[in-house]
C-alpha cells in the first residue's frame, strides 16, 4: 500500500514521523498499524464510539474518521504520549477510582479528558461530561470516570502504591486493580491488538438472508483468479463436528452452514488469505447461490399452528421448557384480597461491548493448536474448538487477551473455531478481527420475551400467589437457551414470601440472531414484568411501594419457592436502606409536579436476586497458588477478568486466607496450558464460586507451610527474598526456600477447588437451585416530557446485599454499570436485525444519560462466601428497568409493558391514557 505514496509527514507524541501511505487511510489504521501505537482502539470505525479518540493539535478527534492527509504537518497526541516513564496525573486518577473496567474504553476516555482539562482546568461535573460525551463505555456507567477526572483537576491522586494493604488486610480495601496499570498507560493488549507477524488474515462470508438455501460454486475458480487467496474454507473443511453450543445434545450452531442458514448473519464461507486480497475480493464476486425461504420471525411465528420446524431435533419450536409449582397457586389467587396481570414484551438487546470480537491462532509444536482471543470462557472455547477440530482438548492451547467487556456475549466461541480450522488447514498463523456490523449481526443477544404475569395479595399486602408464562426467544441456535429457561422460574415471582407459584417457561427457536446470555439469564426480563404487579398490587390496595416490598422481602430462614431455605438475606436491610431516600424522593416530586405540568417528576422502586452460579447444575471452580525457590508467590488463576475485576478480588481474597500481603503476589490468568478450569465469567459466580477455590488455595498453603514450620494457625508468615518467616508466638522458623525440594521451581503449594452445593431441581422446580444469592433494591427517579414523551433518569439510589464487599470500589463500579445497562433496557436499547447493527443507530447510554448513583453496600455476610462474599454482577441491573418503569408510571400514570420505552411508545400510551381518560 505504502509503494506508490509519497510520504506524510506528521508528528505523534513530540516525535516527528513520516508515514507513505494514502492519504485517505485512516489515523486510527496508521497509528496502530504502521506505527505501533495500538493504545488507540477501533470500536467500531465509524465515529460512534470514541474509542479511538486522539489529540489533533491539542484537541479530541475520532482517529477513525480522519484520513491521514488530514494531519500532515500536525501533532497528534496518542495515549502512549500521556505517561513520560510515570503514569500521569490523570492516569493515576483513574487507576485510583477504578475508572477504568476492561480498559477498552480508558485510552479514548483519558484522550477526552486530557483535551478538557487542558483548556479548563477546574472544569465541572456538566463540562466533564460534555467533554465525554464522545466516548462510550459499556462498563462503568461513566459515574467513576467522571470523579476520576474530577479527582485529576482537584490533584486528588495518591501515589501508585499508596494502597498496600498488610497481611490479612486485603479483603475490603480499595485496592486498585492488579491489572489496571497497563489498562491505564494504553498498553493493555486486546484481541486486535496483536498477531503473529506472518499471520494470514481471516474474513467471514455470512448470509444476507434469516432463512435460505445455499450452494457454492467453483471456489478454486475464486481462489485462482485472486493472487493472495490461500484458502477458501467450507463446512466440509470442518475436520471434525459441524456443531458448537454450551449444551451438550444442544450443539446445534454449525461452525459453517452446511447449505442452509437459519439466521441473517450466518456464517457460510471462509476465505484465508493475505488482507488485501481479501478486501479486494467482494461477496457480490463471489460464486453463491441463494434461495432464500420465508423466515420465521419473533416468537408468535415460530409457535403459529402448523409453523416449519427450524430445527429436527424440536418439531415444535421449542428448545427447552422450565416449570416451577409451589401449592396451589389456582387457590391462591381465589383467596387473596385483589389479584392484578399483564402481558409484557421485551427486545433484543445487544451487549455492545466497545472491543469487537477479534484473536489469531497458530500451530504449535508437537501437533498442537493456539488460539489467542477475548473470551470469557477459555475451558469452554478449549472444548468447541477441539470438536470442531476434532482433536482431543489437550491439543488446544486456549490464551485468553484482555478483554474488551463481555456481559455474557464472550461466553459463546465466534471466532475461536474458524481460526483454529484456517490455521491447521494453511499450517500458519491466521488472525481476524471483527467489523462492528459483524459483532453485532453475528453473535448473540438478550432474548427478548413474552411474559404473560399474575398476582395477588391478601388485604394487607402479604402475597399470595403468583404465576406467569414466559416465552423466551432464542433464535436460530440454542446457545444459553436452556439456561433462560430453568433460571427464570426460580426467579420469577421476586425476592418475596409468596406461598402459591407457578411459573413456566419456553425457549423458542425462531429464524432471529441467536439469544445468549446477557447479565441476568432472562431474569431481567421476568422481574420487569414482576415488579410491575407488585405496584399494581400495592395501588390496588392503597399501600405504599416500598412498604408492599418491604413486608414480602424474603427473610433469613425463609424457604424459596423451590424449597430452598435461605440463610444469608440481606433483601431488608436494603430496602430499609433505601427508606429515607424514597420519602424524601416522593416528597421530591409532589413539590416538583404541584407546579409542573409539562415536565413530570416520578419515583420507581424494585427489588431483585439472583442465583449466584448455574442453575441447579455443577460449576466448580479450581484456584493453585505456587511459591518458587526465589521467593515468587503466584496465583494461578483461569477465572478470565472481563473488567469486572476478578483478577483483584481473587488475589486479594488469595492473600488473606494465605497471611500474607497482595502486593507480594504475581498472578497468571487464564491460559489453559498455564492455569486451572475457573469455569466461566458469568452467572456472577467468580467471586463466590472461584473466590472460594482461592481461599481454598491459600489456606491450602498456608497449611503446608505451617505444617513444615510445625506452627500454630495464629502464626504470622512474613516473606522477604528467598525467605519465608513463620512468627508463632515467640517461636521464630526461617525456610530458606532455595534449600526445600522442588519441582519445576516450586517449593510449595496450594491447590483449592469449590463447587456450590446445589441439587438437581425435580419437575417442579424443587431442590437447591443455587448455593446464595444476590439481593437488593434500587429506587429511580425520572422526569418526562409530555409532550415530547422522552424520559430522563435524574437520580438512582442503589442498595445491594454483597455479602462481603471485597472491593468496595470494584462492587460500585459493577453497580454503576449495571444500573447504565439497565438504564439502556429500560428507556432505549432494541436491536433490529438488519435493521440496527452499529452504534449510531442503536444506541446505548452516554455519560450525559447515566445520573449520579448513590449505593448503599449491605453486608449480610454469606456463610458459604469467601470472607461471606457473594456475586453482584448481574444483580446490579435487574432491579434497574422495573424501578425506572415504576418511576415513569408514578409520573404520568402509564403502565409502559413493552420496553425500550422510547419516546413513540411512550407517546402512543400516554395518547391512548388520554384517549381513555373520561
Ligand atoms: S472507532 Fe472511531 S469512533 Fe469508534
Ligand atoms: S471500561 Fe469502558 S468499555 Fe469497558
């Protein structure tokens, strides 16, 4: 590309450089490309996202939008040029606030605020925002970005190490993230980030059409007329099974469609070859043969009487079923005071994460295979790419690169096996890298949902009954279907003592994207609909909301629906945390609407839990720690960070149990070859289920050591060098460690392994779905518009039951930004397909939509938790939706049942309520 251009010359980080490239190309392309400067990330390549946010003579730009004839003569500033050896000011800020997540967004965030702060040194919390507003960030609901900032502007940053918590000390500190630094400096590596130098590029060729019949012609044709095309691979180049999913017997998604696609976005073709051959070559060019069917679209097709089967193995359409039955629930409802209902809908929602998906594999010695991708399930992706292979897994070497955010669209293999497949074919390295378009066309969603819901309650207020039919849409594929389905029913009816309840569900295959999982499992879904009645319950019966939740909340001692009796409840404590705050909102809006009429104030309350961990299935998890004889202390840990911090937490949880002080330890993350199988990042399970493995593992050596010294379990260990001291009283044993035996350099070690202790649930739904749960409650207010029916949330309180808070900061940021995702599921997030597959035409929230969050951490310390630490991941969204819905509702008095309540939806109910009004 650089032969026929003469060269531009330019300036990055004070250093003068030249480039001979088109003028045309990107800033974005050249500096990650031809200069090495991958800090700069691509989102998505079309100005939407920020992501690639640099300085052009001092002042913030999309590197993706400007072409690099653009810049001759300028200086453009990277977030390599922030840091000169030390981290800056403004970096250090946000590594302190835990302002930064996955990192994927950090680079073009820091690149924004150095612009403001720049030319407004005291800037405010409304300039930060402006200033943001560019950058997208999925992860941390933007609220500790901006006290970052703010943080930097005020010189309110400590020095890097001032948080070195002591032996025993760990758990509940602040301690930034382990892995933040690189997060911070732009040297992070994610999955586009880096390749073998010889790697052959990958490119995907999918269906256009949601249902079609396909035959390919003469490809070697193709290949012969298209200098630098290595391959062209179809489903019969799958050495091994053409099927990946995460159930087995519901493997169904074809690696490459044998000849039928069941989904607009399916992958049918794989061309291997040099980049610009690939970019050269069009599909249009193409030998493809369509014939495209009629697609069953949404859920009401796919169940319509004498519908085609999508798939043999479900001549219904339905891929799984989840029922839970308590006593009678028919009774139930005739002996209650008032019973309320309600259908409810919900859309596709799309994870968005800013990282695309992207990685490389490789042939390894010894007839084995690497693959280098973001993930959050390297075990899994182990596994399918093996099949696919059709090789044993110990063949496949899985190393997981940072990842760009996942919320649950990671845990499916997307580019995993595809690249494994080119690269054994080709014998070399084969990298690809997602376009936007094809993240978001390709992979999986939330389902959308079809809830038919039930209640009723006695005179003063106690629930009792309640029931609902949901149906789930699980497109093409059965991804994490069957999971949607057994988790709703246990979490349907809400964090309330309900003694009659019947809840049933269905999975239903549809010519739709595959839905997977997303933060929740279908539980949010379900607990809109839910908590929709409990207010419908207390209006009917002239209760307060808070009070109706507050006088159900499960309590300590309490048997769920599906008979499980509960130990650790913190449900009361949040809502009595959140009391104060919804007297004072309600009165709030009274003052406010007794002289509004256009603009309306209102306040929403919900409350949720949720099963930390699979349903009712085993999860185990598997933590080593190993101490070498130079005195290297690593944590071995397969549990993927996907930003949420894990990383941290199982250090520090790691370093208590062992005694000895987290900033002495190492830690190795997620490579199969290297470390254990954590299982996955999802269900909110790592900081209970692998917290406890790492535990496990330090208290596992720490016993051994003890052991050696001949100890007490007081005894205080103190690690400098090659030594190691055990203090048990008066008592002084000093090991030397380059005398003790070996193998392979360690000396000693732990090893833990946790698996909750949950049961298979019976076909009524009965046993011991989980080992704890999640509880809180969050309360919202909004204003709207009337006239122009839009919706802003002003103000979120949040209440959540941690257990233990490990991390405070890590925990406010998951609640940051799952309230921001709730927030998008509520109010605007609806995926199209075909229709919104970028971000500037679905949108998620910005800085400026996310409101100041206050959080109430509660600390019901579980008795099975690591220190009585529990999940909090996707607790923080679920009550978000419900609580924003109630508050509009308090606003202007309508029920929103679809969502997203966008401005047309919620135009046409505020009309139809006008409509209706006498
Ligand atoms: S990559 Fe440039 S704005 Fe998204
Ligand atoms: S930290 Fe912002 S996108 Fe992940």
């Amino acid at each position: 590309m650089s032969a026929t251009h003469p060269a531009i010359a330019f300036s990055v980080n004070g250093q003068p450089v030249a480039v001979a490239t088109a003028p045309i190309r990107r800033l974005a392309d050249v500096l990650r490309e031809e200069l090495g400067l991958t800090g700069t990330k691509i989102g998505c390549n079309a100005g939407d996202c920020g992501a690639c946010t640099v300085l052009l003579d001092g002042e913030q730009v999309c590197a993706c939008l400007v072409p690099l004839g653009q810049v001759a003569g300028r200086e453009v500033t990277t977030v390599e040029g922030l840091a000169d050896g030390e981290l800056s000011l403004l970096q250090r800020a946000f590594h302190q606030c835990g302002a930064a997540q996955c990192g994927i967004c950090t680079p073009g965030m820091l690149m924004a605020a150095a612009d403001l702060l720049a030319r407004d040194p005291a800037p405010s919390p409304v300039a930060i925002a402006a200033a943001l507003a560019g950058v997208l960030c999925r992860c941390t609901g933007y609220r500790k970005i901006i006290e970052a900032v703010a943080a930097a502007a005020a010189g309110e940053v400590g020095a890097q190490a001032a948080c070195t918590p002591a032996a025993g000390r760990a758990v509940g500190t602040r301690l930034p993230r382990v892995d933040g630094w690189p997060k911070v400096a732009g040297t992070e590596v994610f999955a586009a980030d880096a390749a073998p130098a010889d790697a052959l590029w990958l490119r995907i060729v999918r269906s256009p059409h949601a249902h079609a019949r396909f035959a390919l012609g003469d490809l070697a044709e193709v290949r012969r007329r298209t200098p630098g095309l290595i391959a062209t691979l179809t489903a019969a180049d799958v050495p091994g099974d053409n099927a990946f999913g995460i159930f087995a017997g519901r493997k169904d998604q074809p690696v490459l469609a044998p000849g039928l696609v069941r989904f607009r976005g399916e992958a049918i073709l794989a061309l291997v070859g040099t980049r610009s051959a690939l970019a050269r070559l069009s599909d249009a060019q193409l030998p493809i043969h369509w014939a495209p069917q009629p697609p069953l679209a949404g859920i009401a097709a796919a169940l319509a009487p004498g519908a085609r089967a999508i798939h043999d193995h479900a001549p219904d359409n339905v891929l799984a079923r989840g029922n839970l039955r308590r006593g009678d629930v028919a009774a139930g409802h005739r002996s209650a005071a008032v019973t309320v209902e309600g259908e409810f809908e919900t859309a596709f929602v799309e994870h968005a994460y800013i990282e695309p998906e992207a990685g490389y594999a490789r042939p390894l010695e010894g007839d084995r295979i690497e693959v280098s991708a973001c993930t959050q399930a390297p075990y899994m992706d182990r596994e399918e790419t093996a099949r696919a292979l059709g090789i044993c897994p110990t063949r496949v070497r899985i190393r997981p690169t940072a990842c760009g955010g996942g919320f649950g669209g990671k845990l499916d293999v997307s580019v995993q096996p595809l690249l494994a497949i080119a690269a054994v074919r080709t014998r070399r390295p084969v990298r690809v890298v997602y376009t936007r378009t094809e993240s978001m066309t390709s992979t999986t969603k939330r389902h959308p949902a079809r809830i038919w819901a039930k209640a009723s309650a006695c005179a003063d207020g106690s629930l009792a009954a309640f029931e609902m039919r949901a149906d789930f849409n699980t497109g093409a594929y059965a991804s994490w279907g069957p999971t949607v389905a057994s988790r709703v029913p246990v979490h349907a009816h809400g964090p309330y003592r309900v003694p009659h309840v019947w809840n049933r569900t269905r999975a239903v295959y549809t010519n739709d994207p595959p839905a997977g999982a997303f933060r929740g499992f279908g539980v949010p879904q379900a607990a809109i609909a839910g908590e929709a009645l409990i207010d419908d319950l207390a209006e009917r019966l002239g209760i307060d909301r808070w009070q109706m939740r507050r006088r159900n909340a499960l309590r300590p001692g309490d048997a769920t629906a599906s008979g499980q009796v509960l130990h650790a409840v913190g449900l009361p404590g949040c809502l009595d945390a959140l009391h104060a705050d919804w007297q004072a909102a309600l009165a709030r809006a009274a003052a406010h609407n007794a002289h509004a009429a256009r603009h309306r104030r209102g306040v929403g309350i919900a409350a949720m839990w949720y099963g930390c961990g699979n349903t009712a299935l085993p999860n185990p998890s598997r933590m080593r720690i190993a101490l070498d004889r130079d005195g290297k202390l690593t944590l071995f840990n397969g549990a993927v960070d996907v930003g949420q911090g894990s990383s941290t937490v199982l250090l520090q949880i790691a370093a208590d149990a062992l005694g000895l002080p987290v900033h002495q330890f190492a830690f190795v993350g997620g490579d199969t070859d290297l470390t254990g199988d954590a299982g996955k990042t999802s269900a909110s399970r790592q900081t209970f289920v692998s917290g406890n493995a790492a535990r496990l593992a330090g208290e596992a050596l720490r016993g051994r050591i003890l052991a050696f010294a001949n100890a007490g379990p007081g005894a205080r260990l103190t690690l400098s060098g090659r030594q190691l001291t055990i203090a048990d009283g008066d008592a002084v044993r000093t090991l030397d460690l380059t005398r003790l035996p070996d193998a392979g350099g360690v000396v000693l070690e732990g090893v833990g392994s946790w698996d909750p202790p949950t049961t298979a649930l019976d076909a009524d739904g009965q046993g011991v779905a989980y080992g704890t749960y999640g509880f809180g409650a969050q309360m919202a207010e909004v204003e709207v518009d009337l006239e122009l029916a839009t919706t802003k949330v002003i103000a979120m309180v949040a209440a959540h039951d941690v257990g233990r808070a490990v991390n405070p900061t890590l925990v406010e940021g998951q609640i940051h930004g799952g309230i921001a995702q709730g927030l998008g599921l509520a109010l605007m997030e609806e995926f199209v397909p075909g229709r919104t597959e970028n971000l500037h035409d679905y949108l998620i929230p910005t800085v400026g939509d996310v409101p100041p969050v206050k959080i109430y951490l509660i600390e019901d310390a579980e008795p099975l938790g690591p220190f009585g630490a529990k999940g909090v991941g996707e607790p923080a969204l679920i009550a978000t939706a419900p609580a924003i819905l109630g508050a509009i509702r308090h606003a202007t008095g309508v029920r929103i049942t679809r969502v997203p309540a966008v401005p047309h939806r919620l135009w046409e109910a505020l009309q139809a309520r006008r409509g209706a009004a006498p």
